[in-house]
C-alpha cells in the first residue's frame, strides 16, 4: 500500500460508505430506468442500438449480395437496389463504425483512467438519445420506399435532383447532421474526461494507450465532423430553398460538396480505424502478458496518423479533373500515411514477439483483423497512385479495398473487443467454442465473399450497378462473392447468440479473468459507482505492478471512498502530471436530457418533412430543456467550498475559467464551430477560384453594413469584457448594465449585419453570389443570436444569485463563447463587405 | 534575444511538428490549386510558383529541424532509454522529448514527400 493512509476505517464505517455511495449512483428502475445517465448504462444502450443498427444493414447487404448472385436478376427492382446499397453504407459509416467507438469509450474510460464518471455524464446522454432517434428515423425511411438512394457520400446533381432523390437526400442530410451533432457531443466529453479526469499520479506517459488513441480521434472529430455540417447547410438550402450552391448553370459547383464531404470522409476512415487499433493495443499485451513494446510509438502513429489523415481527401476526387500537381501533393500523403500506420502494426508484432503469446479468441479476431487490414492497406497504397486510380476508380476494386480496410481494421477488432470486455458487462466470459467457430465463418466468409470483388473490379465491372449481363467475365466472381457474403453472415449470427444465449447456468468467473494489467478491471459490474475510491496510479499496468491495488481501491483507502453530499462526485487533476485541482460534481439522473434530444429530433424531422410550425415549437421546446438543463445542473454554488477526499486532502467544489472543465468544453466545441465556419469561407473563396468574376456582376452588400455590424460586435464583445472586469470586482449592478448594454449592441449588430444583403436586394435563388454571401451573414448572426441568448442567461443567473465574483463560471464561460464570436464577425463582414472590391 | 527558446512544459509541443507539415501541406495545395485555377492572372510563371514552394519546404523542415532540436533536449539529449515509464516528472519529461522527436522525424519524411511533386510536376496538366 502506499504508506499515506493514517487510519484504517472500521468494517461497519466502510459499509456506511458504500451505502452511501451505491445511493448517489443508484439507477432508477422501471421505466426511470432510462433517465439514467451513468456511462455504464449509455454505454452499453450505445453498443447494443450500433450493432443493431450494424446488424440491419447487414441485412441490406445481404439483400444486395443476392440481387447481384447472378446476371439479370429481378430480386430487388433497380430503385430498392439503389435504396439498399445507399443505406448499407450510411448506417454503416454514421449508425455503426463511428458510434461503436463512442460507446465503447464511454463505458471504459472512467474505469480505465480510474474516475468515476466522465465529467459531462448528462451530454453523453442526449448524445446517446440524439443518436438513437435520428438513427432510428434514417433506417425507418427504407420502409417508406423513401430512404436515400443516390449512394452514401450523396453527389449533386444527382442528390440535389428531387425528381429522382426524392425526400430520401433531405432524410441523409437532417438525419446525419443531428447524429453528427451526437459525435461532437462525444468527443467534447472524450477530450476534456482524457485530459482532465485521470486518476491521480496518471501522468501523460501513464496513460493507457487506449486513452491516446481516443484523444487523437476526438480531436480529428472536432476538425473533420464541421466541414461535413457546413456541407450539409449549403446542401439542404439547395434543396429547401433552391439556393443554386451546388447548380453549375448559376454559378454553383457539384465540386464544392465533394471537397466537403471527402474533407470530413478521409479522416472518418481514421476516425473508425484508430479506436478499434486502440482495442488491439489493450488486448495484445494482455496475451502477451507483458507491457506493450515501444509505447512512445504508438503515440507517434496514432498522431501522425491523426495528422496526416487530413491530407488525403482528394485522393478520392482523382478523376474529377484538377489539376495534376494538386492530385501529386494528395497522392504523396496519402503514401506517407502507411508510415504510421505500419508503426503500429510492428509494435504489435513485436509484442507478441516478445512476450508469450496466449491465442485466445480476443487474439483470433486481432490477428485476423489485422491480416485482412494489411491486405487492404496494400490495396490502398495502390490506388493512392493517380495512374492505378484512373484505373480502378469506381470499380469493383475499390469495394474490395475498402471493405478489407474496414472490416480488417475496425470489425474484426471490435468483435475481439466484445469477446475480450464482455466480463465487464456480466462477469462471465463468452464461449470459447462458439468464438473460434465464430471467428473461422466470419475470416474465411469476408475472404470468398470479397476477395474475388478485386478481380472483378480490373476486369471493369463497376459499384452500383443493379444488374449485369451475362458471360462478360463477371458471373462467377458475384456467385462466389455471394456466397462467401452468407458464410460470413453466419459468423455474425453466431456472435450474436453466443451474446444473447442465456448465462444464468455459467458459474460468474473472477474480476479480471484474462489477468490484464489495466486499471479497467477494477470495475464490478454489479455496481454503478465506478470505482469504489480513486486510486494513486505509479504504473502503465497498475494491476501488474502495483501489489494490493484492488483490495486498497475496494477497502475504500483512496481518494473520494464516500459520498458525504449525497452528490455524484469525481477528481479533476491537472493534464500533464495528474495531480489532483478539484472535486468535480457531475450531474446525475435527468429526464431533461431526453426532453431536449427528443425536441432537438423533433426540429431535424419536421424540416425534412418541411412543417415549419412544428420546427417552431420543437426548437422552442429544445431551448426551453436545454436552458431548463444549464440553470438545474451546471455551475451550481456549493454549500461549501472546499470538500475534504481523503488522504489528508482537501480540494475546492467550485473552479472557473481556464481551470474548470465547463470551461474547456466550451473551448472545444467552439474549435468545431470555428472549423465549421472556416469550411462556409473555404466555399466564399472555392467560388472566387473557380469563376471569371464570382460576383457575375451582382451587386454585393457594400461597404457601409457589414463594416457597421463588424463594429458593433466588436462593441458587444467590449461590453461583456466589461462586464467580466466589473463581476470581478462585486459590483453587481453594474454587471447587469454591462450585460444589458450588450445584448442591445449584439442586437443592434445583428440586423446591420443582415441589412447589407437584404437592402441591397441581394436574391440568393438567382446566383450562388448571393446566395453564398446570404449564408455567411446568417451564420453570423445566428451566432450572434445564440449569443444573445447566453448574455440573457448570465444576466438572469445575476438577478437570481447565481453568479458572483467568486462564482462566475457562466460569465467566463460566455465571454470565451465572445471571443470565438467576435472573430468570427470581424472575419465574415471583413470579407463580404471589402473582398469584392480588393480581388 | 536568446535564439533557442526555453523549455516549454505543455502538451501542445508534441503537436509542433505534425502543424508545421500541416501548415505546408496547405500552402502547397491552395498555392497550386489557385495557380492552376486562375491560369493566366498571376503576374509570375509555374516555375517561380515551384521555386517559391520550395523555400516555403525549406523553412518548414527548417522549423522540424528547430522543434526536434528541442525535442532532443527534452529527452536529455538521448540520455535515458525508453521506456520512460517511472511515476516520476523526469519520465514524463524524458516520454514527451521522445514522442515529440519521434514525431518530428515522421513530420521532416512528410514534408519531403508532399515537396516531391514540385520537382517533378512542371505544369498544371502536363
């Protein structure tokens, strides 16, 4: 034990301790039961609605695999054919290979950095609720006759058709972008819980690798998930509005949406890639029972990897006629990625070469995976060549590549997660037999079922057709596609049983069954609080090297071993050296986070459909839940400020600014709102490229407007400088003046900023001009409207009490909202009102 | 004004090398690509592009070179081995100088390989 404890509580206080704890992380039963918000419940409710959802379009694929068995079929008519093969990559993609992980990380992180929660364990709710409703909304449309059925990255003109898309495009673009909204959510709450929620003495070189992977992928989330949104705007006002962005006969370009899409497309590829990696490089050294070998290079791939992952996008546009030496940088970085990437797979195989390697069925799947991700990555290498690209683009070849890439790379590894952390879940390992059985169809399935699309593809069949004719080469390579494709199913099936069979006869095992040595195994799945007290962590495998670890941690002789408060409570210590800085209250139990989920559904679904009072009422009903929420559970005022956690420590209840976790999440999130944006200018300066004159000699909102708006958001973000400086001192009442002062300036700027398009007639169904000069002012001042909003609040939190000097952690947080903000403005009414005259 | 700048402790340092590829991929691509675009309107010739770009290479993988440098003092100048794995602050410290450098290295290969074109590649469409 670590020496620091002076007393050892008495049998009876200990068992005083964990009542109180199990109270405070009590879950609800009946139907409360899903107001719950601890991440073990969100969790698994996320794993099992992805795989559901995986399992569905696998289904569709199935359906796809049989209308293409044989030349001329009539399975499935041509338009469900289309409906089906969109689908399957959507749901895949968006419904399953990116949620999977947030699931995944949700559940195991607080365990594994020894925290009891995640700090914002509310916003993984509505993320997992958001994700769900729109998720069930996109797969239901197929019912309908109605899904989306233009392919899953949806090109214009073909998606912008409504003739032939139908409302299938709006249900992609609504549905996504509210999940999408789910992504964000999750990787605010990734970052800040990675960065600020270890358990004490984690330092950075401490850190399971899992967490540095999940890191990295948060991070490329918040850059790559924006310009997607920003797409998706520009797309469904097209389609709502008629605004021409993407109509080439108004100036518009189907381009623009390609470089969105795939700007958000290549780094997703990673984005699925590097957590399932991640469960790899928990798993091997488990196997190998020994510590992974080189460490500092995994770090090394997972960001260089995260990195250089933005620089491929265009590889996917090779054939769309830019220019060669743009298509050279892409195919050079998309050479050098394979760099990182074959880093981490010689570290694990010098892991396993290292240690003793124990083949379990974990270990089947990882190595499986990887072997099929290899043959993929090879593939991928090829066609990150402009010449074989030409080639191959939009052929067969490319369904194999990037099926081998995916499934390699992120199912294998996941079902070898399912079989290695499912005794997390019930304490009771899953089948031996089944697994290996189960791992033999799925291996040699994807083999027959994809291997032969290769050959098909050079020999020039091409993705998406619903049928073909006979005896042009291709019949016998899609029969035995076929067939692998049902084997492979069959694999599946047998996991799902192995999961769903009924246990109740196995006799529940030990705590950690694989003797792994991360701190993960801590964790019973009989109770909810996490971790029974917050341990002191010396080793990057606490269980292998730190003796009596687990008796100490569940004798409560840690940091945190009750809950005196009755609240939900968890450390925050500092990033780089863990030391401990605050005892964090995170919210608990709460049905507002449905509400605002389900009215912020309701908002997405009523556009698609065009009900534009139901819209109404739903965003009301969202902003209503939403501040209902904020005023409840944030920045509550401690009764007192300091909180006594054991072993002699005391640390404050209540931080602002740069120290507090509200603080950086905002921070965050304006990072991916900030990323959004720049995409929107991106498409403001793609068409002064592509045209003569991009104005086509329509007139621009002038000079007078946009610099007026600029300035009076400069005045705005003055006054609320003002009135941080003023709160500071105490002086509430001019806090108040200063607050009210700026929501007028902010309201004053707000119509300046619209009053330049709008007075000088600027029509934005006739050119994409204005209609592109349209989307950057509304931007602006939507933001400014939210803005407002935030002002409004902190003055109500003033009148109420709230808020003072020493707790201002709203105020802090809406000025850094106030920074973003007025760069933002000075930036778009900068460029609109001087750009057209500068050029 | 000392030339070498102190030691920084944060994390951002281990992603100063990684940005400046970044930075370089951008220049690159959105210089051609405008190039390219607006054939005709710049007042200057492809090859002038090409050698502006390659001063631009120059002085990012001069600022790798600076950022492993420090890196390389960091991790006290290849003193300790790796792991780095001790609960102390000077692992950490040694971990960080490591990863950092580490990721210089991959940083100075990629900017080559994005600069490989401009040697190569000398016109919009060949």
């Amino acid at each position: 034990m670590t020496g620091t404890v002076e007393t050892e509580l008495s049998a009876d206080a200990r068992k005083a301790q964990e009542a109180e704890l199990r109270e405070v992380w009590r879950t609800p039963s009946g139907w409360c039961y899903w107001t719950s918000v601890n991440n073990t419940e969100i969790g698994l409710w996320y794993g099992a609605a992805a795989f559901i959802f995986m399992l569905f379009a696998g289904v569709l694929a199935l359906l796809v695999r049989v209308q293409l068995a044989v030349p001329g079929n009539d399975f499935l008519s041509a338009d469900m054919f289309n409906q089906a093969f969109t689908l399957h990559g959507t749901v895949m993609m968006f419904l399953f290979a990116v949620p999977i992980f947030e699931a995944v990380a949700i559940f195991l992180l607080p365990s594994m950095l020894g925290a009891r929660e995640l700090p914002f364990p509310r916003l993984s709710a509505f993320g997992f609720w958001s994700f769900a409703l729109g998720g069930v909304f996109v797969c239901g449309s197929i019912f309908f006759g109605a899904a989306p059925n233009t392919g899953w990255f949806m090109y214009p003109p073909l998606a912008t058709d409504k003739e032939y898309s139908g409302i299938g495009a709006d249900i992609w673009l609504l549905g996504l972008s509210f999940i999408e909204v789910a992504s964000i959510a999750a990787a605010v709450e990734l970052i800040v819980g990675i960065m600020k929620c270890r358990a004490p003495g984690m330092r950075i070189n401490m850190m399971p690798l899992f967490a540095w992977y999940l890191l990295i992928v948060a991070g490329m989330i918040l850059f790559a998930f924006p310009p997607l949104i920003a797409g998706d705007i520009l797309f469904e006002m097209e389609r709502m509005f008629d605004w021409p962005f993407f109509d080439a006969a108004r100036g518009g370009d189907p381009l623009l949406w390609q470089h969105l899409f795939w700007i958000f497309g290549h780094p997703e590829v990673y984005i699925i890639f590097l957590p399932a990696i991640a469960l790899m490089a928990m798993i091997v050294p488990t196997f190998s029972q020994r510590p992974i070998v080189g460490y500092s290079w995994i770090v090394l791939a997972a960001v260089g990897t995260g990195f250089l992952s933005f620089g491929l996008w265009v590889h996917h546009m090779f054939t769309t006629g830019l220019p060669q030496i743009s298509l050279a940088f892409f195919s050079a970085a998309s050479e050098a990625v394979a760099i990182p990437t074959g880093v981490q797979i010689f570290v694990f195989i010098a892991t396993m070469l290292a240690g003793r390697v124990i083949f379990s069925v974990p270990m089947l799947f990882g190595a499986g995976g990887l072997a099929i991700f290899i043959i993929g990555g090879l593939t991928g290498v090829m066609v990150a060549l402009v010449p074989f690209d030409w080639q191959a683009h939009d052929t067969y070849f490319i369904v194999a590549h990037l099926h081998y890439v995916l499934i390699g790379g992120m199912l294998f590894p996941i079902v070898a997660g399912i079989y290695y952390y499912y005794p997390l879940l019930d304490a009771r390992k899953l089948s031996d037999r089944l697994g290996k059985i189960a791992f033999w169809l799925m291996f040699v399935g994807f083999n027959v079922a994809f291997f032969p699309m290769h050959l098909a593809g050079l020999r020039g069949m091409p993705r998406r057709v619903f049928t073909y004719p006979a005896d042009i080469g291709w019949d016998w390579f899609n029969l035995i596609s076929t067939i692998g494709a049902f084997i492979f199913a069959s694999g599946v099936a047998l996991v799902v049983i192995d999961v769903l069979r009924p246990k109740h006869r196995q006799p529940k095992g030990e705590q950690n069954p694989w003797n792994s040595g991360t701190l993960e195994w801590i964790s019973e799945p009989e109770e909810k609080w996490g971790v029974r007290s917050i341990p002191i962590i010396r080793s990057r495998y606490p269980i292998w090297d730190q003796r009596g670890l687990i008796e100490d941690i569940k004798a409560g002789r840690f940091y945190l071993p009750d809950a005196k408060d009755g609240a939900r409570e968890t450390l925050v210590t500092s990033v780089l050296d863990a030391e401990p800085i605050q005892c964090l209250r995170v919210g608990g139990t709460s049905l507002l986070t449905i509400l605002a989920a389900f009215s912020l559904g309701g908002v997405f679904i009523a556009l698609t459909f065009h009900w534009w009072i139901t819209t109404i009422v739903c965003a009301s009903a969202t902003l209503a839940a939403i501040v209902a929420w904020l005023w409840t559970g944030t920045a509550v005022i401690p009764r007192e400020e300091m909180r006594d956690v054991g072993l002699g420590k005391t640390l404050p209840l209540y931080t602002s600014g740069p120290g507090s976790v509200g603080w950086w999440a905002m921070f965050i999130t304006m990072a991916g709102d900030g990323t959004a944006y720049a995409s929107l200018m991106f498409g403001y300066f793609f068409y002064w490229t592509i045209h003569e004159d991009f104005t086509a000699g329509h007139a621009g909102p002038g000079v007078l407007w946009p610099f007026t708006a600029a300035g009076l958001f400069t005045l705005a973000w003055a006054a609320m400088l003002v009135a941080q400086w003023v709160n500071e001192a105490d002086w509430r009442g001019l806090t108040r003046l200063a607050l009210a002062v700026a929501v007028l300036l902010t309201l004053a700027a707000c119509c300046a900023g619209l009053a330049g398009p709008y007075l000088t007639g600027m029509d934005p169904t006739v050119h994409v001009y204005p209609a592109i000069v349209w989307v950057v002012a509304l931007w602006t001042v939507v933001h400014g409207g939210v803005g407002i909003i935030m002002q409004l609040y902190c003055l109500a939190r003033n009148l109420a009490g709230r808020m003072s000097a020493r707790h201002d952690m709203d105020l802090r947080n809406v000025v850094l909202y106030w920074h973003f903000l007025v760069i933002t403005a000075i930036t778009s009414f900068g460029v609109l009102g001087l750009f057209p005259g500068l050029r | 004004m000392r030339l070498i700048p102190k030691d920084v402790e944060s994390l951002w340092t281990l992603f100063t090398a990684p940005t400046i590829w970044a930075l370089h991929f951008l220049v690159c691509y959105v210089t051609a690509a405008v190039f390219c675009a607006k054939a005709g309107a710049p007042p200057f010739s492809f090859e002038a592009m090409r050698l502006a770009l390659c001063a631009v290479t120059l002085v990012a993988l001069s600022g790798i070179v600076l950022s492993a440098y420090l890196a390389w003092r960091q991790w006290g100048f290849g003193s300790g081995d790796p792991p780095h794995d001790e609960p102390t602050r000077k692992d950490r410290l040694l971990f960080q100088g490591f990863a950092t450098l580490l990721l210089a290295g991959l940083s100075f290969v990629a900017v080559i390989f994005v600069a490989v074109p401009l040697a190569f590649i000398e016109a919009c469409q060949p």
